[in-house]
C-alpha cells in the first residue's frame, strides 16, 4: 500500500532510521502528491539536436555547445527568462555563442543564421532575436557584477593600516588580556 513511509523498513544502523531506499520511497510519495512533473524538458535537452543540424566545423561543435550551456545556467538564474520556452532559451543561446565566439557557420551571416536557427526549432525570428539580446545583455550585467565584486574583494584585502606596525599588536578586535572574566 502506498501513502505512508514505512521508517521500519531500514535495518539499524544504516544512517538512523531513515535508509536510502525509504528516503527515495518518501520523496518519490511526496512529489506525487504535490503533482511535480520531474521529467519536464528543459533547455539542455535541446542542445544536441539543434546543434546536429547547424553547419558549423566540427572542432567547433563542442566549444560553441559549452558555451551555450553557460548561457542555459545564466537563464536559469534570472527570472526574465522564465517566459521563454526551453526551445527558444537554448536556441538564443546556441546563436549567443556563436556570436560571441565568432564562429562561421560556413557561408551563413549573423541574419542567416538567426533565420535557420529560427526554422529548425519552429519560432519567430523576433522572438528568437529578443531572446539571444536578452541573453547577451544577462551575461554583460553578470560579467560587470562579477567585476565589481572582484574590485571590492581585492580591495577590502588591502590593510586600512601602515605597514611599519608594531608586533605586540593583537589581530584581534580586542586585547583577550584586556578582558576581565
């Protein structure tokens, strides 16, 4: 019978009462009851096959795909994306990384591109062009946060105080000795 974890069930001594196998059984039993779709396609899943169909050279093909999963990850990070199907983010992402690496897919131009990128998974050029913007504009505000935070990390690294300082001096914001227990 299914509706209850049967705690029981593990032998003693395999991590406390809860054993692998009945973890698994209870989240599986949770997940059921909150109706969660686990095997949902996400953007990942489209990667393989829309690069498959891109003329691009084949020692590129792994390059331009680790990127592009890059991008996926920043995605899924910002809620601006959440509107977009997996389709088009990895679609705008496959032709972010291909802008940003430079890489000629044989004879086709950055419009061209776009169109058959466009074609292969079934969406509007527009859209497509909005999405790989928006993706664009996601990693330059990322790359200058990450920058800024660099900046301030280095910076807060640099003694406030001279160097030429005296060694009896405690790194500690209070002298334990100076305390009175």
């Amino acid at each position: 019978m299914r509706g209850f974890c049967d705690l029981d069930a593990c032998p003693p001594g395999d991590h406390g009462p809860w054993c692998s196998e009945t973890k698994v059984d209870c989240e599986v039993l949770v997940l059921e009851k909150l109706k969660w779709d686990l095997v949902s396609v996400i953007a990942n899943d489209f990667l393989a096959h829309i690069l498959h169909r891109l003329p691009l050279p084949t020692d590129k093909v792994e390059l331009v795909k680790k990127h592009a999963q890059t991008f996926i990850a920043l995605c899924a990070t910002d809620y601006t994306f959440a509107m977009y199907p997996p389709s088009m983010i990895a679609t705008g992402s496959i032709g972010a990384a291909i802008h940003g690496l430079s890489v000629s897919a044989n004879s086709f131009s950055g419009e061209a591109l776009t169109e058959l990128l466009a074609s292969i998974t079934g969406t509007e050029v527009d859209c497509l062009k909005a999405c790989q913007e928006q993706i664009e504009a996601a990693l330059a505000e990322s790359l200058k946060q990450a920058s800024q935070s660099q900046q301030e990390y280095s910076s807060s690294k640099t003694p406030d105080y001279p160097a030429s300082q005296d060694s009896s001096m405690t790194s500690t914001p209070t002298d334990v000795t100076d305390i009175n227990l």
